[in-house]
C-alpha cells in the first residue's frame, strides 16, 4: 500500500547491514521499518512500509506472512 525509503548518506565502498522488523503484523494490514547502517554502524537509509494482506492471492512460498525469530 505504502513504500518510504529515506537515503540518509551516499556509500561508495565497504559493506552494509540491512535489518528489518513488523512493527504491527494484523490480519490484512501490516506495518513494517528496515534500516541499513555501514561498516561504522551509521545509518545509512531508513524505510518504512504498510503492507496488505489479500487472501488467496500472491506467492505461495510456504510460509506465513512473517518469519520471526
């Protein structure tokens, strides 16, 4: 439904870590955030996302809509 990705600072070289969570998982509506940081721990780019879930429709990828851990 809705995509937002800030880019905070340009990366040239080095590596990156991007991490991801549901902030609010619910039965058609969920919202999520990732944020990616270098090698220094800075936070390179923020995103956020609002996500719907339609029934009998999109991937089957034999899992449910989140895996948490």
């Amino acid at each position: 439904m809705d995509l937002k990705l800030n880019c905070l600072k340009a990366v040239e070289q080095g590596v990156l870590r991007a991490e991801g969570r549901c902030l609010r998982f619910g039965r058609s509506i969920s919202y999520a955030e990732s944020s990616v940081v270098d090698e220094a721990g800075e936070l390179v780019a923020h995103g956020t996302s609002t996500l719907m879930t339609l029934p009998q429709n999109g991937l089957q990828v034999g899992v449910d809509k989140f895996i948490f851990e």
